[in-house]
C-alpha cells in the first residue's frame, strides 16, 4: 500500500496548480463581479490548455487524449477545483459518455471535442425531473427514422458555450414494481437545430459567471443517427458513464477546501488580539485541526474511489461516499474560515465569501447528498436482502 504520488502524478499536480495559479486567480474579481466571462478570455485559456497538452486529458490517446488514468484525472479535478468554474470550464474535459459514439458520431463530435474544436454540454434534468430522472416528461415520438421533441431541460451547466448538447429524452415508458417509469434515450443535438432553443437559465449565488441555461424543444426533429448508443438505453448509458462526474465534484471540493484552509491557516498565524496570534488560542488552534482533518480524509477517501475504478473494482458506493463527504466537508471549511476572519470573512476584499457561496449547491448537483446516501445505503443492505 503506496499512498505517495507517482513523478507523473507529481508533474501533473504542479503543471495543474501553476496553470490555476497564473492563468485563472488573476481573473476571477472581474468574473465575480460582472458575473461574464468574455469569449476571447475563454478561448484563450483553452489555448493555452492545449499547449500544455492537457485539453481532453479525460480521453484515451486513440482518439487524441491525453490518457490519463482516473487517479491521475482526479488530480487534475482537485487543483482545477481550487479555481472559479465559470474561467476552469474552457481547461477542456469533454464529457466521457462521448466514448459511446458510433463511428460517424466519433468523427462529428467525439474527436473535434478532444481537439478542442467543439464544446459540449449534458442536459438530463427538468423543472419536473430533477433526482427522479426517469420522471422526466421531455419526450420524444418516433416518426419514420426521426424523433420529433418536445419539452424543457434547465440547470444546464454551460450550454451558454457549447457547440452541441448531449440531451437525454423518454422515449417510452415500463411499467415497473414502483409503478410507470420513463424509458430514455441519449441524443446528440447540434445548437441552431430547428426547434432546439438554448436560453439564458436563472441567475445562481453559487459559481457566478458558470452559466445555467435552460433548453426548449418545440416539434424538434432529430433522425436516428443523431441518438448516441441505443433506443431506450440512455438510462444504462449515463450510469455507465457518469459515475465519474460524482468523484469530479469531490475532487475540485477538496481542492477548493485546501485554498480555504491556506487563507485561514495564515490568517491565524497573522493576525493578533490581546497581544498573540489568535491562531495560539485554542478556539481557533482546534478550528484548523479539525478542518485539516477532515480535508485530508475527504482527499484520500475521493483518491481511493478513483484508485477503485482504475483497479476495475465496485466504486459506486465509494464515490457516493465521497461524493457526499467532500462536499459537506467543503460547506463546514468555509463557514470555519470566515468564523476565524470574522466580518473580514464575508468583505469582497477576501474571496472567503465567494468559496462558502460556491460550496452550496456541490452538494445538490450531480446527485443530492440525499441521493448519495440512498446509495451507500442500498449498497450496504441489498446484499442482505433488505
């Protein structure tokens, strides 16, 4: 048992942390207050991603990746995490579920999105359906060998800048022991299809300047060549896939956490009441004991849930917990932060305030902390029949 990083996961880690560093934190007081990233700085920040040659460094080399294993992508996560979304979305990690492609579909969409040609977006959730997925009521109707759509999608993360949306559709519907459930398909939709709309979404306190949209689906239609993997599989297809954006989410939450904790160490070190740094006063002292504690247990918890997929081992249950960990312990981290800085903490001179906004909804997207323990739970008792 080896917990120590490899020199490539080392290199990985430092060449991450200085791109952050140098060409993401200068930016992000201007993105904070307009709430806009302007286009030319998002494409530049994707240049020079891909100088670097980090630019869907997700995917396997076959299809120009950079093939990085889970663990090492994780790392990647966890330094991008320590930087604003809104500016870290344009260091392109296309969506994996893009290794479903057909061989037409590879060469329209999968390799110009490892290229850095085209961006893409996932849209799965409804004002309606939200946890409750196969609720969805975005439905598509077979006519000849096309679909014809209708309906809404919202909380569309970045669909302000993609190229095209990988949108998930019922198609059908079964009846199972807990009554009717959708059956959904997974469709590839180009932005400026007919009937295909891509609207500005709500204006969100969390991540100011990462977009939601909201996608509106009026009598479109899509033929068949456009569904990614199979009639009624998408369900199948996202779980295949998807398990890993629960672990991306643990991991920018630990590193976002750790620029937290640098702020408060230093503050605490800094900083001097009656006379000494209050960080010598055991109320603040045990603060950062316990913050640290918990950051590095969320750390080595989300790596060895990467650690499990690259061994080819059960890791829903593990990404789950750490899915659910790592975001609450972020929520704790910067709520003691700005405890120790006092009303500093929630000044925009600081970006303490920021971090404990942002920290909000990590534990709401990509599965609900309920969802996770749904998870963990059902997985501890299932085997024993309850």
């Amino acid at each position: 048992m080896n917990f120590a990083l490899t020199d490539e996961q080392q290199m990985i880690v430092d060449t991450v942390r200085s791109f952050v560093e140098t060409e993401i934190y200068p930016h992000e007081n201007e993105v904070e207050r307009t709430g806009f990233v302007p286009p030319e700085l998002g494409q530049e920040i994707a240049r020079k991603c891909k100088e670097i040659g980090f630019f869907g460094c997700n995917f396997p080399e076959e299809v120009g990746g950079a093939g990085l294993d889970h663990t090492s992508f994780t790392l990647v996560e966890r330094e991008l995490g320590r930087g604003s979304m809104a500016l870290t979305v344009f260091f392109g990690r296309p969506s994996g579920i893009l290794m479903g492609c057909n061989d037409e579909q590879r060469e329209k969409y999968l390799l110009p999105a490892v290229r850095g040609d085209k961006f893409d977006a996932l849209a799965m959730t409804e004002p309606d359906a939200g946890s409750d997925v196969r609720g969805m009521k975005c439905f598509a109707k077979k006519d000849g060998d096309d679909w014809i759509v209708n309906g809404t999608k919202h909380f569309i993360s970045h669909a302000n800048i993609a190229d095209f949306v990988i949108v998930f559709i019922a198609t059908g519907e079964e009846q199972t022991p807990r009554g009717p459930k959708k059956l959904i398909t997974s469709f590839l939709v180009d932005r400026g299809t007919p009937g295909f709309e891509i609207r500005d979404g709500y204006n969100s306190v969390s991540h100011r300047g990462y977009k939601n949209c909201i996608l509106t689906f009026d009598d479109c239609r899509l033929p068949s060549s456009q569904i990614l993997g199979e009639v009624h599989r998408g369900f199948e297809l996202a779980n295949d896939w998807l398990y890993a954006t629960r672990l991306t989410v643990a991991a920018t939450s630990v590193g976002r956490a750790r620029r937290v904790f640098d702020y408060a160490l230093s503050y605490a070190a800094e900083r001097k009441q009656f006379g000494k740094p209050i960080g010598a006063n055991q109320g603040v002292s045990f603060k950062l004991a316990d913050m640290i504690t918990e950051i590095d247990a969320a750390d080595l918890l989300t790596l060895s849930g990467a650690w499990r997929l690259d061994q080819g081992l059960p890791s829903n249950r593990e990404i789950a917990s750490a899915k659910v960990y790592a975001t609450e312990m972020l929520a704790r981290v910067t709520d003691e932060a700005i405890q120790i800085y006092g009303g500093m903490g929630l000044m925009d001179d600081l970006p303490l305030a920021r971090f404990w906004r942002d920290a909000r909804v990590e534990r709401i997207w990509d599965g609900t902390s309920e969802i996770q323990r749904h998870i963990i739970s059902r997985d501890l008792l299932r085997p024993l029949g309850a």
